[in-house]
C-alpha cells in the first residue's frame, strides 16, 4: 500500500486517526494520498470500509476516488458529492421525517421560478438577469442568510449586483414563497433538509454517525457555510476526519466558498496532523517555477498556507511570454501555434487556451476556424450558440428593413442591438448579465473589424471603387461564421474559463488576455478579490504538464486604447506595447517575446537580474570553475585599463561569475547569458570563448579588439 508514495503522501496515509489537514499542491498526487489513506487504514482492519464517507465537489472526483479505491482493493467506501450524499439520506429518512407526505420534487434549476419571483415584485428580467438572481439566492443560502438578512450581508460582502440589493431581497423573498406554494425544492433546501434531518431528529442522527464515523473531504478550500454545517451535523463532535485542500487554488469564493474552514483547521481541530504535499508531478520545473514565483507574492488569509511546490519532471521549454499588437493578432497567433502543435504531433485534446470570461471565445473560435483546428467549448456554449447572440442576429436581420442602407456599418449594427437591450455604455454589474453584455458588445467589435475592410468593386476595366460594408452584408458574414464554428467536433482543442478549468489538465495550455481590466478584472475592488484573481492565474499556469503561452494584447483591436499587461505577470515590461502600425498599408502585426529563465538546477523562475544572468537562484549550489574566473577576472581588468573605462562597463561581476560556471563553447551559448548582446558579443565573444577554451590571458589580449 505504502509502495511508491512518496515522505509527504506516506506521512499523510500513516497519519493516526483524528483530524488531519492534507494541504495538497496543485498536481502533488492528492487523491492518490487521500485514497491511500482511507485503503490503508481499511485493509489494515483499523476502520471498516462501510463506514467511510468521501465528499467531493464533482461527480467525475467521486468517481474517480471509488475508482482507485476499487484498484486498491477496498469496496464499500461511499464516496459522492455533498448534494449527492445529502439526496441520499434525505430520500432514505423523507418517510420518516414528513410523516407520510409525498418528498418535494427537485428543482433542476432556479432561472424559471426566479423569472416568476421577480414578475411578482413588479422586476422584468431576461434569462441572463434571471441567472444573475438565482445566483445571489444560491450564494445567500449557502451562507445560511435569509430573504431578511440579504440586504445587510450583500453589503458586508460587497455583492456585485446587476439589482438594487433590497429588489434582490424581494425577489428572494417572493422565491421562496413559490417554492413552498408549488411544492419544490432546491438544492440548497436539500442540504438543509440533511441537516434539519440529523440536528432536529435525535433518531435519526444516531443512525446516520452509526453509519459514517470516518470523514474525507476533498477540496476543502470550497467549503461554503451550509456544507460546513452538514458536516459537522455528520460529524456529531466526532473528529475522526481527514480534509484535503489546497488554499492558492481558492477561486469559487463569488459562490460562497470560503476557504476559512481550511485556512483555520489546525485552531479548529487541536492537536490535527498536518501533512504538506510540494513534490508537484504534474508540470515541468519551468512551469512549476513560474507558478511558484506568481503565488509567492500573494498576501491575505489563504497566503498563510501558500505551498512552494518543487518539480519532480525531467526539465522542459521555458514558458513563453507574448505581446500583441491586438486581440485579433493575439488569436491568430495562438490558432497558429496550435496548428503547429498538432502537426508536430500533439493531440488536440492535449491542448487548451484558457481566458477569464467566456466572452473572450469568439475570437479563438473563429482563429482555430480559419486554422483548421478542431476545437470544443469547456463548461459554457459556443459563441454562436448563445442564447443572447442568436437573438442579436434575429434583431441584426430585421433591421435591414428598417435601418437605411447608408447607415455606417457600426451605428446600424449598434441601433439594432437595442432591440434587445443593448447600449455602447459600461458594462452591468452582476455575472451573468455583464458577460451578455459583453458578447454583444463583441458583435459591435466585430461590425467595426468588418467595416475596416470595405470591399472592392471594378467599375471598368481600368478603375474600382470601395463599396462600404452594409448591415446585409455583414449579416451575411455572421452566418457564414455561424455556420463555420457549428460543424460538430469530438476532439478537439479546448476552449475554457480559467474558473471551469480547475481540475483539468493538458500537454500544452494557452494562457491569454492577460491585460490588466481582464485579469485582474476591473470588478476586482478590494484586496481579497484582487487576490483571487491572482489565484485565478496561479490554477491556470498549474493546469500545463509541458508547455506554456502567456500572453496579453496592447489593445482590444487595430489601433485602439493602450493597455497594460496583468500586474501578475513577472518581468514583463510594465510600460506595455507591442510595436503599433503606423500608416500606410496593413502589415502583419509586430510582436514581442519575453522568455522567461528558470534556474538550471532547481527549475524556479528568476526574477532578478543578477540571479538570470548566473542562470540559478543565489541559494542553489555553484559549479563555477575558479580558474576560469580569475582569468576572465584578469583579463576583464586588462581590457577595462586599455579602454579607460571601469571594469563593470566590460562585464559585470555576475556576468563573469556566469561565464565561470557555464562555460559556453560557441557564440549562440554566450549570448543566452542575460548581460550579453550583441554589441559586446561582437567585442569580446572571440576573447571570451578562447578563455572559456584554455587560452592564457596574455594570448588573447593582444588582440586588435582592444
């Protein structure tokens, strides 16, 4: 059982009964410790397998989990979701607990009560609106506040709303009373309901802790409130549990997660065993590196138990950071590469582009279209599908009726939009409503990028005209992208949300649009958010086992606002700005390429310049041929004496510190050492590389060079 764990994962299977807190790193082998732990502890007849509960957050984790505990040989473990777990108990005591009554049904979603709810307070809403309130009540219930408490506990937790919080309150308050008048449920009463069921119901409480007395918890750090309650309502003041979280992959906290429970676990539970996971198998040490240098400046609470994974791979390529003149060309690129990629002979399933609001598909949609490159859509709808574009383009085409045909491509496109209630002003508050906000807006964008390239019609032989581009045309257009981006795929490259992205991994991952505004988004205000948009980028760069592409936009299109790169990223130059086109014809756009450089022996990103040009952190072992440096040494006082200037101008001490312990043979080795350009490639790289190669001093500074 033991075999192949490594000291981390055996100190967390061995670790004695009672509370014990696995803080796991992003790819350290968690569920291999967890299911270790529980088949341990069962096969060595400590517990029995029977009384065992594992919750999770996903049905695919549970799965998994049973899986591998099938594998080790252990049945009967119930491993499931808390909604799952809590259906299953509440179904089991309904006859007891209601008497005989029928259970409520289930709601599978609260979007259609919610749109009643709201009419009855005198609230229209949209589907996208709808969603928006339905998600406020399920954050408020998760978080055990009532219809009453919601306009004081939106205040504290500074709720983004796309509603006045008081409206919200009705509205919740008018939900819940159709709930009840209509005989329904939803999850949030269900769980409830488990709770109800155990702390009001001595009976039944002591069947249930009769049943389950050892605890597992998966992703501890997504606990929200009412969860926590179920559990300890399970637990009955028992302490025979073992949580699993990592809390620099806190990204849920909009839902009502928190990952307190598990920042807290050790004041919680005295005397609980902790176990860190940091051996990170999953990801080469120059992703690990980058990951580790992005979460280590993190501040606040989940900072606290900020995990410094080390890389257990054989070493790979280097990051990649890219600069854009604008997003099309930022698509394209990516498109491109990925083509690539899948020539070279990576399956397509195997490659991911990851961006921080579903919004930003389209462009990669239509870029992997025009490249040929199959793709599918993670945890939200193709661009095309969704439901408020396909209405936009049923407003699009009624309005070639109306709107004359000399009408500028971009206020036609713009004044038919407000058909379905879309205005050229800042984007609403509230998830669902601001991302459908913003997939109109990317109509617009796209009506402008259009209009751009008029087309050309012959009127003789010898002369054309441009004809502007007509709001028929440009629905045309539309379709023909419509129809392009249908075509039904199997395997293809992923397109997903950085937050739908948590628990996936790929060979090679895109990480895109990392401008400040997107991520971090604007509707980041307070230090806590900010920081879960840090942690947002940090689950990303975790998701890559061998290759990563960073990369953000200087503008949202041609010639538009400057923008900055994501203050998350490290050693990108802050004051932005890939090259711009000037006038004159188009050209392909210019782009900048940042490469990052992780130390040779550790595999961590370097930040500083004098750690980059060794090529290793300053703590890490130095291999560094002292003869060769005191050579390099005299020579570097010879050349500085003979040119009257101070020896740093000729190299820096760290250059020459470099140069000892790398030891390049040939001129492309000698300039990857960062100080090293051109320039003085071309004035001392002869002398350098002949020192490097035994030469005596006095051998090579004769040299007409100096």
């Amino acid at each position: 059982m033991l075999a192949g764990l490594d000291p981390e994962q055996r100190s967390a299977v061995t670790a004695p009964a009672g509370p014990v807190c696995i803080l796991a790193g992003a790819g350290t082998g968690k569920t291999r410790a967890v299911t270790s732990r529980i088949a341990h502890r069962a096969l060595s007849g400590e517990i029995s397998a029977r009384h065992v509960l594992a919750v999770t957050f996903t049905a695919r984790a549970a799965a998994e989990m049973r899986s591998r505990l099938t594998v080790l040989g252990v049945q009967g473990v119930q491993a499931r979701t808390f909604h799952a777990a809590a259906l299953r108990q509440v179904r089991y005591f309904a006859p007891r607990l209601l008497q005989g009554r029928a259970m409520p049904e289930l709601l599978d979603s609260k979007v259609r009560l919610v749109t009643l709810a709201a009419a009855k307070v005198g609230l229209r809403t949209d589907r996208a609106a709808a969603r928006d309130l339905a998600g406020e009540i399920e954050w408020a219930k998760s978080s055990l506040v009532e219809p009453a408490e919601y306009v004081v506990a939106a205040a504290k937790a500074l709720r983004d709303t796309s509603h006045e919080p008081a409206k919200v309150a009705d509205v919740f308050a008018a939900y819940e009373r159709l709930k009840r008048s209509n005989g329904v449920i939803d999850f949030e009463d269900m769980l409830r309901a488990a709770v109800w069921g155990i702390e009001e119901h001595r009976d039944v409480a002591e069947q249930v802790r009769a049943q389950y007395r050892h605890f597992v918890v998966d992703e501890y750090q997504d606990v929200n409130p009412l969860q926590q309650r179920l559990l300890e309502a399970w637990l009955g003041g028992r302490d025979d549990l073992t949580v699993v979280g990592d809390a620099s992959q806190t990204i849920y906290s909009f839902t009502g997660a928190t990952s307190s429970y598990l920042v807290d676990f050790p004041r919680r539970h005295r005397g609980a065993t902790v176990v860190r996971l940091v051996r990170d198998y999953r990801s080469t040490p120059q992703v690990v590196g980058l990951a580790n240098a992005v979460i280590s400046q993190a501040r606040g609470a989940e900072a606290r138990l900020r995990l410094e994974l080390v890389g257990q791979r054989p070493p790979g390529a280097e990051p990649e950071l890219r600069i854009f003149t604008d997003e099309p060309a930022e698509a394209n690129a990516v498109a491109t590469r990925c083509r690539a990629l899948v020539d070279a002979g990576t399956p397509a399933r195997e490659i991911a582009v990851l961006f921080r609001t579903n919004a930003q598909s389209e462009a990669y949609e239509k870029a992997l279209t025009e490249a040929q490159v199959p793709y599918v859509v993670q945890g939200a709808e193709r661009f095309f599908e969704r439901t408020e574009v396909r209405q936009a383009m049923v407003a699009l085409r009624a309005a070639t009726r109306s709107i004359p045909g000399e009408t500028p491509l971009r206020t036609a496109v713009v004044e038919a939009l407000s058909a379905v209630g879309w205005a050229p002003d800042a984007p609403p508050a509230g998830g669902a409503v601001r991302e459908r906000w913003e997939a109109l807006a990317a109509l617009v964008q796209l009506a402008e990028e259009y209009a751009a390239t008029p087309e050309v019609v012959p009127i003789s032989p010898a002369a054309s005209v441009e004809r502007p581009a007509t709001l028929a045309d440009f629905n045309d257009e539309l379709a023909r992208r419509a129809t392009q981006q249908h075509v039904p795929t199997v395997d293809g490259v992923t397109l997903a949300s950085l937050h739908s992205a948590k628990g996936l991994e790929w060979d090679a991952v895109f990480l895109v649009g990392l401008s400040e505004g997107t991520l971090p988004t604007t509707y980041a205000r307070t230090a806590e958010q900010v920081e879960e948009e840090r942690r947002l980028l940090y689950v990303g760069i975790t998701r890559a086992r061998e290759w990563l592409w960073l990369s953000y936009a200087s503008a949202r299109s041609p010639g538009g606002r400057a923008r900055r790169p994501s203050r998350f990223l490290p050693q990108l130059d802050r004051s932005g700005g890939a090259e711009r086109a000037g006038p004159g014809p188009a050209r392909k756009p210019e782009r900048r390429r940042t490469q990052i450089v992780s130390c040779r022996i550790c595999g961590a990103t370097l930040l500083a310049g004098p750690d980059r040009k060794l090529g290793r952190c300053p703590t890490c072992p130095s291999d560094i041929d002292e003869e060769l440096h005191e050579r390099l040494c005299e020579w570097r006082l010879r050349v500085a004496g003979a040119q009257k200037v101070p020896a740093y101008v000729v190299f820096t001490d760290a250059t020459l510190v470099a140069l000892a312990e790398r030891r390049p043979g040939r001129s492309e080795e000698l300039i990857a050492i960062a100080g090293i350009g051109p320039r003085k490639l071309g004035l001392y790289g002869e002398a350098v590389l002949a020192l490097v190669g035994g030469a005596a001093v006095d051998d090579v500074c004769p040299q007409k060079t100096f």
